[in-house]
C-alpha cells in the first residue's frame, strides 16, 4: 500500500511538472554576441527564475561574428533579438520591420583606441590613417561618424583606410592600424592585458564626440505585435528581464559568476568578465528599459547626417514603441 501511495504521488508530482512545462510559454533571445556580462540580465533572469515566475520558458541563444540577429529573426529563428539601433534601423528600411520594445542600454560604450605614436591626438588626425572596424552591422555608428567629419572611407588621401577588423585587438598590437574599435567593457581591457599602457593610448568615446547611438536594445518584428497574446509575452518577458538587469547593476559579482556558469565554450574567465560587468553598469544606469525618446531622435539625427551616404535615408515611422514597457512598469 505504501509503495502504491508512493508511486501515485510520484506520477502526480511529475505530471504536475509536466504540466508546469507545457504551460509554460517559449520565448526565444537571439543575443548579438557569445555569452559574456554584456548581456548579464537575461542570464540572470533566468537564472534568479524571474523568468519562471512570469510563466515563461525563455532559450538565450547566443550570437557570434557569423550571427547576424535581424537576419535570424526574420528567418523565424527568435521572438526577440539584441541589437543595435544603427543596424536596426538600417535594417527596418531595407525591408525588415524590426520594432525596439526595450531598451536596457541608456549609453554607448562604444569608442575609438589609437595608439598615441601613430599621431592621432584629435579627431582630425584620422585623415589618411588606418581605422580598424568591425562589419556584422556594427559599422554603422563609425561610418555615419566619419560622414559627419568629412572623411570618406575609400583609402584615399582625403579620407581614411578602412581595415575591416576581427573581433578581435591584434591590428592595434601589431600597429597595422592607428586605432581601432573597442568597447569600454571588452576590448579596451584586451588591449591593456596585452601589455599597453594607457597613457599610450588615446581614446574617443563616441559618448563623447557626441555621435553615440543606442545600443543593445530589444526588438522584434512588427507584424507579431498585432498579436495581442505575443504583446502580452514580450510584456513579461520584458518586465523580468529588467529585474534581472537591475539586479545585475547591484551584484557585480555574482551576476559574473551567473554569466560563467552559461558559457558552454570555457572561453570567459572570472576575471574578465567581473570587470566587463563592472563597466557594463555603467551603461545600463538610469534605464528602466523605457526608451527615451530624446536618445532616440539623437540617433536617428546622427545616422541621418552622413551626406550623400547616410545610413539611414529617412526618418523611421513606425520603429518603436513605449506599449510594452508601459504595461510591464506598472
């Protein structure tokens, strides 16, 4: 008899769970890059249950340099993507009706680092210099900043070299080029592990240089936010998300160790991505994920500012919204 009893409250305690899983509903992350602090709040959603307690069931795929997010989203391979706005908004004109519903990133981290040998000391100093850029849609920002200084991009002596960059700081180290990209949480830090001094270095944050655009924001595709039950899984999903964003900028740490615990390549260590979460905070400070409006019309004024190379060639309707984090703030 007891073994029976046993056995039935066994077989409900795992019918109940199964039941818990179905209902459970599936939201795919397609991230713009591997696992690493840059996207700490969503690991740390799930792994907190934030996500869980939303009633949702969320896969985190993580990008890579091959991993294109808009091209994966409109290929049915994700719900929600990470992205950067430049590229989202390029994107949208070419056909491809991304929405930004969140955006957790209120700065840029993206900046310029030049060797100080190579003469660099001022933005005019780029003229005719070797500029390491990564492609993957994370030109934009760079491209529409050089429009706006005047200098063209095609190698010749009135504009600058383009050395389309690997994700990666060996151009630098091996002074094939001036400066390169970086960000303030990742390669900056590789760049000084490898040995440079920073007062070797001279660095333009494009914070700065007042041509940053918004990075790392949500998005999805416009035609699913007529389904009022995808609007109300984006609203939790966007509402845990934050929690676990929050949560992150608090426990530096611990949000690290939990990002760690993700990467399935073993490429990441402790020390790394403590400080990438560090410098991460710093970034997504001051969002409740809401986008503000004035950041935005700042980027679509700086991508638009390109001359007769815009990277944009209009103004956007229609490529955000305020109705999911109206609904997941309340």
């Amino acid at each position: 008899m007891k073994r029976t009893i046993a056995s039935l409250l066994m077989s409900s305690a795992l019918s109940l769970a199964a039941f818990d899983a179905m209902a459970a509903e599936k939201v795919t992350l397609q991230l713009k890059w591997v696992t690493q602090a840059q996207f700490a709040g969503y690991y740390v959603a799930k792994d907190k249950g934030f996500y869980e307690a939303e009633g949702l069931d969320v896969e985190i795929k993580p990008g890579g340099p091959d991993i294109a997010p808009p091209q994966v989203i409109a290929g049915g391979g994700a719900d929600v993507v990470v992205d950067w706005m430049p590229s989202a908004l390029a994107t949208r004109e070419k056909g491809v009706a991304l929405v930004n519903i969140a955006q957790p990133f209120k700065k840029s981290g993206m900046m310029l680092t030049c060797l100080k040998e190579s003469g660099v000391a001022t933005p005019a100093d780029f003229k005719s210099k070797t500029l390491g850029v990564w492609f993957f849609g994370n030109e934009y920002p760079f491209l529409s900043w050089m429009s706006q200084l005047g200098l063209k991009t095609d190698g010749g002596p009135d504009g600058v070299t383009v050395l389309k960059q690997g994700f990666n700081v060996d151009p630098l180290i091996q002074k094939q080029a001036a400066c390169i990209s970086t960000m303030t949480y990742n390669e900056y830090g590789q760049v000084l592990d490898a040995g440079i001094k920073p007062e070797d270095l001279v660095t333009f944050k494009y914070e700065d240089q007042g041509v940053a655009t918004l990075e790392d924001g949500l998005y999805v595709l416009e035609d699913k936010l007529k389904d009022p039950a995808f609007k109300e899984k984006m609203v939790k999903f966007v509402r845990a998300s934050m929690k676990g964003w929050k949560y992150a900028e608090e426990h530096v740490d611990e949000a690290a160790g939990i990002v760690l615990e993700n990467d399935a390549t073993g490429a990441q260590t402790e020390e790394h991505q403590k400080r990438m979460m560090g410098e991460i905070a710093k970034l997504t400070a001051g969002s409740n994920g809401a986008l503000d409006e004035a950041d935005y019309t700042r980027t679509v004024a700086s991508l638009m500012k390109g001359g007769s190379d815009p990277v944009i060639t209009k103004e956007p309707a229609g490529a955000w919204t305020h109705e999911i984090t109206d609904a997941a703030l309340k």
